[in-house]
C-alpha cells in the first residue's frame, strides 16, 4: 500500500514538471483524494476533475484502480444504493478489493463479497474480506439465499452471461444489480447484453444512477436485471 503511494506521489512529481499543477489545479485534488483512499477513507464524492480531461488523470485512474477497483466507489451513490436494497441480502462476485462491499457494510447492507482472485495482480490490497470463490461457485453456494446479486465491471467474456444464466436457475426471484458500460463497452460480451432483461423495478435505482460518478470517457453505469 505505502510502495503504491509513494510511486504513485512520484510520479505527480514528475508529471509536474511538465504541466505544473494542471488547468484548473487537479494536480493537487486529484493527490488529495489519493491520500485520503490511501488511508482506507471511502469519500462522500469525487471531485469534478475525475470526469475531466487532464494529463494527470491516466495516471491517478491506474492508480485508482489498484487501489480500490474500476468503479469509483463513494458514498453519495452507495448509500442510495443500500436503502434501495434494505434488509435483503446481497452476494457479490468478482469483489476485487472488496471498497463497494466495505462501503456497502459500512451503510448496513448485509452482503457476501466473493472473488476468485485471478487479478490479484492487479490489486494492491483488500479494504474487507473478501471470500475466494470464483463467480459460479459462489453463487451456486449463496444464491439460493440472497436477494441480489451484484457483478461489477465484468471482464469482456462470457462470465458475465453464465453468472445471469447461473442465478436464474439457482434463484429466479433474485435479481443482478449490473455496474458497469453498456453494449460496445469494456465490459462483458453481446451475449450477456442480449441475454439480460431490465427488472421493472430497475427505475427504483434512478436517484443512485444520478448520483454515480464517471471516469472521463466512460459511460458506466447501473442496472438492475432478472
């Protein structure tokens, strides 16, 4: 975690030198909130630099997603997202670090976080526990006793679509909460998209879509599939 700052600090040092604080100063926000995701802090909300173009911002996102994972996890659209969920319970599969299930817990969801940790490598630590299970497994095991299933930012293959298919026959009622881009997107393949069939009671996560933020160029994003 220290050796990922200190990289990570470096590296704005160096990048400063050529472009000095940025713009509009992101230099200094953007090493701001990493200080404070450093410390294990998951913020309120992320600043309008993350959705701005920067020559810091490439850098801060890998950085970021070492640290955290590839949704940018903030408590302005985790808290919405767990009084919609409520007392019902929650699995979550290719976890990550497990930030979206620390925050998660912190709101009082009861939630399950599995990963097999494939990408270890990518990840420079945990923020909760995290159960090493792979996405079939865990919902073979777990499915028949949660409400949700959440599946962030699955890989471009047909995981995505075998998870979906895996629920429906361990549990029809339960439903899949999908962050993540759309068709045409990095994540998942068409055959997932093709597959998937919006809830009715998708529109129930409007406010928390509102509130999600973005990395400048990507169009990720939540939706809630049966």
């Amino acid at each position: 975690m220290f050796l990922l700052y200190y990289v990570y600090m470096d590296e704005l040092t160096r990048l400063q030198q050529y472009y000095g604080d940025g713009a509009r100063g992101e230099r200094l926000v953007l090493a701001s909130y990493f200080r404070r995701l450093n410390r294990r802090e998951i913020p309120e909300a992320f600043p309008p630099e993350v959705a701005m173009p920067s020559p810091y911002l490439d850098y801060y996102r890998s950085a970021y997603i070492q640290l955290m994972g590839y949704s940018l996890v903030c408590r302005s659209w985790v808290r919405p997202l767990a009084e919609f969920i409520g007392s019902r319970k929650v699995l979550e599969i290719m976890s990550g670090t497990g930030a979206l299930a620390k925050a998660l817990r912190d709101e009082g969801t009861d939630i399950i976080a599995t990963d097999d940790y494939s990408w270890k490598a990518t990840f420079a630590g945990q923020w909760t526990k995290v159960e090493k299970r792979s996405a079939l497994s865990a919902i073979k095991k777990y499915g028949k006793s949660v409400d949700f299933i959440i599946m962030s930012w699955p890989y471009l293959d047909d995981m995505a679509l075998k998870s979906l298919e895996k629920m429906r026959t361990v549990n029809p009622d339960c439903r899949l909460i999908y962050i993540g881009e759309p068709m045409g997107g990095c994540n998942a393949d068409n055959s997932f998209f093709a597959g998937a069939v919006l809830d009715e009671a998708d529109s129930a996560l409007d406010n928390v879509r509102k509130a999600y933020p973005r990395w400048y160029s990507f169009n990720d994003t939540i939706f809630l599939y049966k």
